[in-house]
C-alpha cells in the first residue's frame, strides 16, 4: 500500500476472530465494550497509527488497519480484553492488502455472517467509523472503504434476496421459541437487557407470537421504559429479577455485561424454563444448565438452525458476490488513482506558482490590469489542466508511470510523497 500515499505504514490489515473456529468463551474473552474499543483507538493513535477500525458483535471481534506489522494490531487486541496472543493464535485469521478489503466486504454484506444474510453487522460497522473519526483515526482510505461496503450492502439489499425474511440472532431465537415452546401466546416471556439485540428480540416476539405477557428489565430501568412504551409492556426493577424469573416460562438474556449476570442461585424452576442467551460473553452461568427443569440455549446453537428460508437465501449468493465485486473495483479503481495524487498536486502547485509570476508581471506592465478577474480565469484554467492529466493518468493503465515520469521531467516537479 506503500505506493498509494494513504498511510506512512506499509499494509492494511484485517486481524480477528469469529464463530468458525472461535467457541462463544474465547469469543467472549476477546470482545470489545464500547469503553475498550475508545481506549484502543487511543492507544492506536498513541502509536502513530493512521486509519483504524474496530467491530465487536457476538459472532466476531476485528481490527482493520494500517500497520508495519500484524502483531501492532494483535497487542492492541489483546491489551484491551481479557484474551492472550497465545489464545488467539489458536483460533485467529490475518489478511493483507487486498485479502483485507475483500474480508471486510464478505463481513458488511452478511455473506460471512454467523446467520447467512444478517444484515445487523452493517450498522455495527457504521458506528466502528464514527468512533474513528470522533478519535481522529480514519483516513481516506478507511472512509471511502467503508463506504464501499455500505453501498455494496444496499445494493444486494436492494437487488437480491439474500436477505428475505429476517435473519439475524434476533429472529433465530424467535424462530426457536416458535419451534419449540407450545402455546407460546399464553406464556410468561422476561427479556433481560435492552440493547440492540434485546430490542430486536423484543420486536420480533411481539410480531411473531402475539404474546402480550411480556415483561422487561435493565439496569437503567428508563431504557426498558423506552421500549415498553413503544409496545405497552410492562416494566419491572432490576432488584425483582429474581421473582419475575421465578413466574416466567421463558428467559431471554441480552445484556452487554462481560461477565455472567444469571447464576444458578438466582433460578428457582418448579416449572420447565427455557432460558436462551443471546450474549457475547455469556450472561448465564455454566452450571445453570444443571438445573432440574431448566433448559439453556446460547446464541451458537441458534445459528446452527437451516431452514427452507436460510436454504433459499443460498441461491443468491453468486449474485451478491457478483454486486461485491463491482463495488471493489471502483474502490480499487479510486485507490489506483492516489498513486498519482502526490504528482497532480505537485503539478496543481507548479501551475500556480507560474500564475503568480505572470500576475505580478502583467499587473506592473499595464496599469488598468484587471488582477480580480485574470486571477478567476486563470484558477479555471488550472483546474481544467490539473482535470486533464488526471483523465489521462486514470486511463493510461500500464503506461501511468511513463506519463508520471514525463509529466514530472516537463514540468520541473518536486514531488512530496508525504
């Protein structure tokens, strides 16, 4: 990447590690709260790191960014969790340069989701931008990556049907408890957690069940309010968790809490209780399962599920990939075309320093000289120059470097590659 003039680092870099070879307990060690991933970006920058981005969801956690050398990004992981390099060796990818690109993309567009067609991973990687920008750490090339991915996720939204239906963890779960919950209309439903999972579980029970004994709880009971009034459910303290648990008949954990907030000692099951946790770490105990009457599904199961609908988003996948693929080369076409930016504005700068001079010239020479409107048509002309040997640049394929060298020898540059 060296000779595209985006960063002083030599490659790009996608380090990480999901749901293929990484179990939900290593998963959970190397996940990122919102905190950690601000103080890895500011550890990053500290660094002299120059475009960075963070994405942690319950299938995956990665960094994408310019660096010397991988393990820059793998210490910066790895000082931020709760993981060791030696763990995540064990279960850990790292791709390069274009590999990178084309992994980012796969992500953004759902086509590596731990559930085929989740769409959820493209906001998630929104927000990873943001937070970069806000920390100073995104370059053009971070930007306008990013951009590519959301434009070639709207695309495959809009032109296949890889996403029809809802497929995400949100829906999975619904999906479980539809299967395997009778009469689930009449049943005691408790959402813990309000995140953006519980809200989608929420959302989806709702629709799919027509169950209206729904209960929520939060540690800030305001956010749980939020959303029960939106659906006029009801609202319960954080310190009744234990009661609602002993009344209902199925459990939904969505917490963002890193450590388990369900332990054994708070379930009371004289009834059968399934319990599913939908959260990256656990939020439910191990020995939970060990419970009479109490079934535990975690999020890794959910995503086992094959249906007639996740079969029929299968076939898509060509189509999508033929989308993605369109989309990365106008990226790589506008990557192609730093490699001269460094010249034209070098050339921009020369032509300028000639106007000036002609200027000062003209305007000493003839005393109702026209400084004002010379110095509008002049800038015009530059521009339109400047235009024209980047069109030509753009289009010289093999033959650019030949151009660059003549353009530079004619003019005189003195080009800063910085």
């Amino acid at each position: 990447m060296k000779g595209y003039h985006i960063s002083k680092h030599n490659s790009f870099y996608t380090i990480g590690l999901n749901y293929k070879k990484a179990d939900a307990h290593i998963r959970g060690k190397f996940s990122l709260d919102e905190a950690a991933m601000a103080n890895l970006l500011v550890q990053a920058k500290g660094q002299e790191l120059d475009g960075l981005l963070v994405t942690s969801t319950c299938n995956r956690t990665e960094l994408h960014g310019f660096a010397q050398h991988p393990f820059q990004l793998i210490k910066l992981l790895c000082d931020n969790t709760q993981g060791t390099i030696e763990e995540f060796q064990e279960v850990a990818y790292v791709y390069k340069n274009n590999d990178a690109i084309s992994h980012l993309f796969r992500v953004g567009t759902g086509l590596d989701s731990q559930i085929l067609g989740d769409f959820e991973i493209i906001s998630q990687l929104r927000q990873s931008f943001n937070r970069s920008k806000k920390h100073d750490i995104a370059n053009p090339f971070i930007e306008r990556l990013t951009n590519s991915v959301i434009q070639a996720s709207k695309r495959i939204k809009n032109e296949t049907k890889l996403s029809s239906g809802a497929t995400s963890v949100a829906f999975a779960s619904v999906q479980y408890i539809l299967d395997n919950v009778e009469d689930i209309s009449n049943k005691s439903v408790l959402l813990f957690g309000t995140g953006k999972i519980g809200r989608n579980t929420c959302e989806n029970l709702i629709k799919h069940t027509q169950n209206s004994k729904i209960t929520l709880i939060n540690r800030t009971k305001t956010k749980a309010e939020k959303i029960a009034g939106k659906f006029n459910l009801v609202v319960k303290d954080h310190g009744d968790l234990q009661t609602e648990i002993r009344n209902t008949d199925v459990l939904v954990v969505a917490t963002g809490a890193q450590s388990p907030t369900i332990s054994k000692e708070l379930i009371y099951a004289k009834k059968p209780l399934l319990i599913l946790d939908l959260s990256i770490p656990k939020n439910v105990s191990d020995n939970v399962s060990e419970l009479e009457h109490v079934t535990v599904i975690h999020l890794d199961h959910l995503s086992q599920m094959t249906d007639k609908t996740l079969e029929r988003r299968k076939r898509y996948i060509p189509q999508a990939e033929t989308i993605i693929e369109e989309v990365k080369h106008e990226f790589i076409q506008w990557l192609e075309t730093r490699k001269f930016a460094p010249v034209i504005k070098a050339l921009k700068h020369r032509l300028n320093t000639m106007k000036e001079e002609e200027l000062d010239y003209q305007s000493k020479k003839l005393s109702n000289f026209d400084t004002v409107q010379a110095d509008v048509i002049s800038d015009r002309i530059i521009q339109k120059i400047t235009k024209q040997f980047a069109n030509h640049l753009k289009d010289a394929n093999g033959d650019a470097d030949d151009s660059l060298e003549l353009i530079q020898k004619v003019f005189q540059l003195e080009i800063n590659s910085q």
